[in-house]
C-alpha cells in the first residue's frame, strides 16, 4: 500500500492507495469513527458497483452504515442536492466530531464535503473517490463546492478529509473516456514541475489507460504526493503555489463554457486541450521551443486525448473564446493569471497576459493550416 501523508498545518492526513481498498474500507476508517454507524453519500451508478462490498467492509469492522444515494452527474453538485443531503445528515443526527463518507467521483466528494463543512459548522468527513480525476485531484486538499446558475464551484468552503482511500480497482467498472480524462490531470503534475514524471507518462501512459494495475498505482500514488506537496504549501491558494495546479484550466474553462459544459467536452478533456494550448501559446511567444511543445501535443494525441483546436469543430472565433476567460472565477482585480510554460516541468503563474494576444493566438489555432 502507497500511503501519501497530507501535511496541512492543523489537519493533517494520510491518502492511503491500494487496490482492494474498497473492500477493507471499514477496517482503514474504523479508527477514525466515534460510533458503531457511520453515514455514507454516493450516488446510483457507485452505489450499484460498489455499496455491497464497502457495506460489508463496514459490518465486518462492527460498523452500522446508513446510506443517501444520489442520483449520478453534475447536476446532483446542486443547492437542491445540497439542502437534501445536510437535512438527511442533521436526521442521522451527525456530531461535529464525527466522520461522514463521501464514496465516488469528484461530483460526490465536492457536495460532501461542502456539506460537511456546514453541518453543525463543520463536521468531519472521509473520502473514498472512485473514479481517476477524483483519486489524483478532487479527492486530495481541501476544495469542496457547488454549481449554481451563476458558475460552477463558485459556492463552497476548503474543508480538509480525515482520510483519503483510493483503490485502483474501482477504475476498471469505468468508461474508458472517464478514466482518460482523469488521466489529463496525471500528465499535469509532470507538465508543472516534474519533468522526469512526464517522460514516466510518455512511456506508460498507455499501460494506465490499458488498466495495467501496476501502473495505474504508481500514477495515483505520483500524481496524489505532487498535489500533497503543493497543497501543504499553500492550502488557501495565497501564495502563488497551489495555481500551478490550474495549468490548462483557463483555457479548458473557455473551451468547457464554449460547448456547454456537455458531454461534448469532459472536463479532463478540456484541461487536456488546454494543457496543449498553454504550451503552444507558450511557444508562440517565445518562452517554451517549439520541440517541448510539440511533445506535449504529441503525448495528449497518442493517449486519445484531444489535442487539436481545430478538431473540436467549434463554430467561434478567438475573441468569443477569450471573452468566456474574462468570467472566470480566477479573474483578480481585472487581470487573469495564466499558468504558461517554460519547458517541459517549467510551468509558471504569468500575470501580464494580453487577452487580445491569447485571441490572435486562438485564431491561429481556429483556422486549418
Ligand atoms: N484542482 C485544483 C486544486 O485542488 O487546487
């Protein structure tokens, strides 16, 4: 078992990765319970892989579990969703000292811990995540939220787990286009400051998205120390360490807004295209050679990530892409930080991006050669 420790000052925690965990999750949250019940939130597609066999883990522990089953997909990140699960938490009569179970994908572990964080103002909570983007991102330091009307993630608090159980297991009942997805935000973390890592991806990529279990570990295990690193650095944020991790999301947010937030454009995806264009724009003005760019585009290509602009076949211009940069949540007074590269594993946080070069650039990209 790979066991990642999260050295947040004050709420400190161990990612705990191992294939099989799922079913000896009662034995790893026991120590963490009060009681002999424990209240778990999921939703209708984890609930039908995997409710039989983490119940059973909690019975065999001697642990009562009591389940909210939610329905699956992005819509449950909701207020509705969110008023339902603190009324169901406040009738199992959870205390503040207490642990809450998020079990599935970032949709869960986000309206979790958002509701855990509230609840009696502020309860404690463990996340099981079941799917890759949730096991290597969404899991791991703190960040909960719903959507509203206005954005998504705009509302939520950081609210730190106890425990992080990851099984690699749980990726073999997925769709091949999830777990490729979550794989974008495996290449990020060499893409930012591990250029070793990135060549790791560019040999083995294709043995994660094959279900090799081996490699599949070591990714998890990487890609969760990298985010362990930069969010005890900077919890909140404040510092300019944890935006590394938005490498890909100012352009992946334009292009996710462009085509609706729809299965159209999964959100891996679209930091995975955004990755390519951070790294192409990089080029373009001079900062990254051209080689180490088109070995990014390269990697995205051959794992069946998207890779090209022009292949989306959007129907906009550069200017009606950028304009969607100026609505996001990351704007400070005016100006948006853009995570840019000076290499492979030189990404770095760039404040003085012209929005008006980004749109020629996104031109560029728009028209076939
Ligand atoms: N997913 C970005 C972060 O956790 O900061």
């Amino acid at each position: 078992m790979a066991v990642i420790p999260v050295a947040i000052a004050g709420a400190p925690y161990e990612v705990r990765i191992q294939a099989g965990v799922l079913a000896r999750a009662g034995e790893h949250c026991r120590p963490f319970l009060r009681k002999d019940r424990v209240s778990v939130i999921t939703d209708e597609n984890v609930a039908g892989q995997w409710r039989q066999t983490v119940a059973a883990s909690f019975d065999a522990a001697g642990i009562r579990s009591e389940w909210l089953v939610l329905p699956a997909g992005e819509s449950t990140k909701s207020w509705e969703h969110l008023a339902r699960t603190v009324d169901w938490l406040l009738e199992q009569e959870v205390e503040r000292k207490d642990r809450i179970v998020a079990l599935g994908g970032g949709v869960i572990g986000d309206l979790t811990g958002f509701a855990a964080s509230i609840v009696k103002r502020g309860c404690g909570f463990i996340q099981i995540p079941t799917t890759l983007l949730a096991q290597v991102d969404s899991s791991v330091g703190g960040k909960t939220a719903i959507n509203t009307p206005a954005g998504k993630n705009l509302v939520g608090a950081f609210h730190q787990p106890a425990l992080v159980l990851a099984d690699p297991l749980a990726l073999d009942t997925l769709p091949l286009r999830d777990v490729r997805a979550g794989y974008a935000e495996v290449v990020k973390y060499g893409l930012i400051d591990d250029p070793a890592f990135f060549q790791w991806c560019e040999a083995h990529g294709a043995s994660v998205l094959a279900g090799d279990h081996a490699a599949r570990e070591y990714a998890i295990a990487h890609s969760v120390a990298a985010k362990a690193r930069i969010v005890a650095a900077d919890e909140k944020e404040t510092a300019g360490v944890r935006a590394l991790l938005n490498l890909g999301h100012t352009f992946g947010h334009a292009l996710e807004a462009e085509t609706g937030f729809s299965d159209r454009l999964l959100h891996g995806e679209g930091v995975a295209l955004g990755m390519v264009l951070a790294a192409r724009f990089s080029a373009r003005q001079g900062m990254m050679s051209g080689e180490d760019a088109q070995r990014v585009v390269a990697h995205i290509g051959a794992v069946g990530l998207p890779a090209s602009l022009l292949a989306l076949g959007l129907t906009c211009n550069g200017r009606q892409l950028a304009d969607h940069m100026l609505h996001d949540k990351k704007m400070d007074a005016g100006t948006l930080p853009f995570l840019l590269m000076r290499g492979i594993g030189q990404t770095f946080l760039a404040n003085d991006v012209d929005l008006a070069d980004v749109a020629a650039f996104l031109d560029e990209e728009l028209t076939p050669p």
